[in-house]
C-alpha cells in the first residue's frame, strides 16, 4: 500500500498556481492561496475549485487563523524588486516590502517548515545587505534556515531558469530533521523534450519589421548573427551598451533549454523565438517551458496568460523541491 502521508500548506502570492501545483504533486494539500491579480485567481478558480482563493492584498489577511491549522508555508514576494532588470531598490522599494508580509504570516502561523523562492539577484542586491536581513529576520523568528540557487533545466525543466529557494525549519525542530534538496540531472531538459506533442494553441506574432530581422537568425543564435548594419538599426543605442545581451533577437536552439521566460515572448530584448518558425513559442508551448500540464487553463487575454506563465515557478522543479520537504515534514511528524 502507497504511504498517503499528506500535509497541509497555505501559500502566498500564489500567480497562476505554478508553485501551489508542484507542491500538490508532491502530497501537499493547500489549505488556502493568496493571490491579490484577480485573473490569476480566476485561472487557479477553473483549474482547482476545491482550493480556498483568498483574492486580497496579502496586507489585509489574518494568518493567525492558520496557527495549529498548517505544518508549511510556500511563496515568494514579487522579486522584481531584487531582480537583475529591476531597478534594484529593495526594501526601499514598496514592492520590496512585501517580504514583511511574508515574515509575519511565518510568525502568525508558526509551520513546522517554510520555503521562500525568489530570484538569484537577491543573494547580491545591495553588497548582500538584503539577503542578510531576510536571514536575520528569519532566525528572530525562531526558524533555521538553508539556502540553494537551483538551475530548473537540471530538474526536468526546459528552460534556463535560476531561482533561490531558502528553506526554514522551526529551530525547536530542527534538530530532528535533515533536509536536503534534491539532487540535480546529469543532463539538463532540452526545449525539444519540452515541446514534444504540444497541442496548438493562440500566441503573439512579431510585427513585420521584427520579423524580417528574426529571418537572419539560425537556431541557438542572436543579434550577433545579425549584419552588422542590421543589427545597428534594429537594436539602438543598445549597440553600444555593455553584456553580452544574448537575450535579444534570440532565436532557441532544439537541443538546448531555453532561456529563462519573461512575461512576453515578443518585447525587445527579451524575443523567445521558435527554432524553426519565426514567430514567439504559443501560449501552450510558454506552458510547457515552465512544466504546466496540457490540462491546465489560463485565464485572460492572450497577453495576461504570458504574464501569468512567465511569473509562474516551474512545476517540475516545485515538484522535487516539494517531494524532499515532504520527507522532513514526515520526520517531523
């Protein structure tokens, strides 16, 4: 007989479910989801209407009713805050604050393990001022903390995504608990595996212009394969500018992951190019990049449903991270 050990989780800032989905995988039952973007609450509704979405600014939830109720607490703040192409303002960012609310639903509800996910550019905003203080609070807490920056194209994602994942255990408990993330790949997930069979669906189109420029791209390649006065006038002053800025005109490449997804697969400086056509990879194929079954409906424009796909955390790497969590908890069970 399967062990049907399960345990319950309340999750914040739950986007489209990409997180939430993962961890349902790996034997969690979601108690409840806080999501404040009513299309993505819209799109968790349609996929699983046995889970409690509370639609609200997480500032205006009560967590203490959670106290005794939840063994584990998932989520990451919005991270556009500590990410490389944000402004890098942190804490002094309002977007940045949201970290608190995060810190004081861990206090109200006191889970026996957390998991808080977010970009790799937190470790170093600020000379790594931030992240101290995300560690300190933490450990004012009452909570031990270990931390790991995970490439999801080692855990069967298509795609070249890095992603921090600090994992709490209550310091009362840790003692008897010895997690361990999961171990990645030899071999990454390449954007062919990902797209195998994936069923046609609704996506943007690059404007004519963008299009006779992408034409000239081979497959793996950018605007460095461009001619030189076409990539001049198709790329600005960016030109000019410093990095390797291999994201833009990019063309993916079969037997590669692909690069990390934005919330468009069309904009400037971010394209995500088919391998073979030249258009933006569809809706269903964005979703297969992050690991998002067939099955699951996106709610909202065609544009609202990248974004939501784009924000979204692999499944597939929630998944293994979930499945070693799940071992812990039963530790301390």
């Amino acid at each position: 007989m399967k062990n049907r050990f399960r345990t319950k989780n309340l999750e914040l800032f739950g986007g489209a479910g990409g997180l939430a989905l993962g961890l349902e995988q790996a034997g969690f039952e979601n108690v409840a989801i806080v999501e404040i973007d009513h299309v993505a609450c819209e799109t968790l509704r349609t996929n699983r209407k046995n889970w409690n979405v509370i639609e609200s600014d997480i500032r205006d939830v009560n967590f203490l009713q959670y106290n005794g109720a939840v063994d584990f607490v998932s989520g990451g703040a919005p991270c556009q805050a500590f990410s490389y192409a944000g402004k890098k303002l942190g804490f002094k960012d309002v977007r940045g604050t949201l970290f608190s609310e995060f810190a004081r639903c861990i206090e109200e509800v006191q889970p026996k393990m957390f998991l808080f996910e977010n970009v790799r550019g937190l470790l170093s905003h600020d000379g790594g001022q931030t992240f101290a203080t995300i560690r300190e609070t933490f450990k004012k807490l009452g909570y031990q903390i270990q931390y790991q920056v995970l490439n999801a194209c080692y855990y069967g994602v298509g795609q070249k995504r890095e992603r921090l994942v600090v994992v709490g255990t209550r310091s009362n408990l840790a003692m008897g608990s010895s997690f361990t993330y999961p171990k990645p790949d030899e071999n990454w997930t390449t954007l062919r595996d990902a797209l195998r069979n994936c069923p046609v669906s609704d996506g943007q189109r690059f404007s004519e212009a963008k299009s006779k420029v992408m034409e000239l791209i081979p497959p793996g390649g950018c605007w460095v394969d461009l001619p030189e006065a076409v990539a001049k006038q198709y790329m600005g002053k960016s030109y000019y500018s410093g990095g390797g800025r291999r994201g833009m005109a990019r063309r993916i490449a079969w037997d590669e992951p692909c690069l990390t997804l934005t919330t468009s697969p069309s904009q400037k400086q971010t394209e995500r190019c088919h391998p073979e056509e030249t258009r933006p990879f569809t809706v269903r194929e964005y979703a297969r990049i992050q690991s998002f079954p067939d099955s699951w409906i996106f709610r909202g424009t065609v544009s609202e449903q990248y974004k939501q796909i784009g924000n979204a955390v692999p499944v597939e790497l929630a998944r293994r991270i979930g499945v070693e969590i799940m071992k812990t908890l039963k530790q301390l069970a």
